[in-house]
C-alpha cells in the first residue's frame, strides 16, 4: 500500500462548519493543541486527515468528544505552513467520501475507522446527467461561480471531473454546513437537485435585483 492509498482508520477533525466533499480543496487553520498534533502526525505518516461535520449541540461537550455524523470527506493534505507558534495552515484535498466509525484513540485527537462510500458515475456520465450539468454550468456561469477558463472549456467528459465539477457548486451555494452535509449523503443525481434549485433561486434573485437600479444610480435623481 503505497502513502496516497487510504488507511482503514484516519484522524478526525471534526468541525462545526465544514463539510469536505471529493474533488474539493479545504483550506484550514489549525490552532489547537490535539489538532497540531494531528498535523504533526500526517506529516509523518500518509497525510490522510478525515473531516467530520459536528452534529447539532456540540457546543456543550466541544472540548470532549462530541458527536459528529458518519458520513465524511478524507482529506489528503496538500499543502502545510508552520507557523512560528506551533500553528499550522493547511490545505486539505478531498480524495473520498467514507463511513466514519470511532475507534479508541491513544493520541490527542480522535480516530475512526474509514469505509469508503464511491459516488455513483454512472449517472452524471449518462444522457440525463450530462443534460443537468450542462444546465447547472450555464447558471454557474451567469452567477460568476465558475473561472473563465473553465466556462470556455465547458463541461468535463471525464466523470471524475464531472463530479468534481458538481461537488465544487455544493461547496459553494449551501452556506448552511448541515444543507452541505445533506447534499454530501446524496447521491449524485439527488445533489445536483438539490445544487440546481440553490442556484435557480440565486440567479431568479440576482435577475429581481438588476431589474431596480442601486440607490448611487444618477437616473435615480
């Protein structure tokens, strides 16, 4: 088994905030001690870093061991910066989706155990899958939510790509993390659903408001 090949158990870094879906980059801030240590040992050994949204009413129990859902992104860290302090900021490279199970840990952090759950190709390759994210590139586009260069290459053939491509939007439009972990659970053809009615709604609100002129208009006096 070679470093870039997934362990069976993996690091947890549970947060309140983030969802790491496959095919995205997340870049962190890393401060507190059990998670310095967690940096320090994927630097030695594999890289491989899980993130895990906290479930609701972690606050009462953060410094414990509140729980966090099952679902997950594992993370392969890209890029580390040490700080002088001891702090770190990284860049986490999502690899594949898992099923998280802890495991009893003899480090500060926490462990569990990492089942892969692959996302279904199948669709987003089809005649169907490729008609939606045709139409979700052409809202992206229209809402800025694509590079240039991207938008004129159009979309991917490849289905790794692809969903790469739709991940990224589901990175993107939910700001709410628990809607992210929702649309992280889903399959492909239910997320990119759930990603065209987020950006429907965004682009029918960016039409309503460039219909009024903004208040510094001069053809408003």
């Amino acid at each position: 088994m070679s470093e870039r090949d997934l362990p069976d158990e993996l690091p947890v870094f549970p947060l309140p905030n983030a969802v790491l879906f496959p095919g995205t980059t997340l870049p962190l801030y890393v401060f507190e001690p059990r998670y310095r240590q967690m940096v320090e040992d994927a630097l030695r050994h594999g890289r491989w870093i899980a993130v895990a949204l906290l479930r609701p009413g972690f606050e009462a129990d953060y410094e414990g061991s509140p729980e966090f859902h099952e679902m997950g992104g594992a993370g392969f860290l890209v890029r580390s910066n040490r700080l002088d302090d001891g702090r770190f900021e990284i860049v986490l490279e999502g690899r594949e989706r898992v099923h998280l199970e802890e495991v009893p840990s003899a480090r500060l952090y926490r462990m569990a155990r990492a089942v892969p759950c692959p996302e279904d190709a199948s669709w987003i390759t089809g005649a169907e899958g490729t008609k939606t994210l045709c139409g979700l590139l052409e809202l992206a586009k229209e809402l800025r939510l694509v590079k240039k260069d991207d938008a004129r290459r159009g979309l991917p053939a490849d289905a790794s790509r692809r969903l790469a491509f739709l991940n990224q939007l589901a990175a993107e439009v939910m700001a709410d993390p628990n809607d992210r972990q929702e649309m992280l659970i889903a399959e492909p053809r239910e997320r990119s659903v759930l990603v065209q009615s987020r950006l429907r709604f965004s682009h029918e609100l960016h039409v309503s408001l460039a219909r009024y002129p903004r208040p510094e208009d001069p053809g408003m006096n």
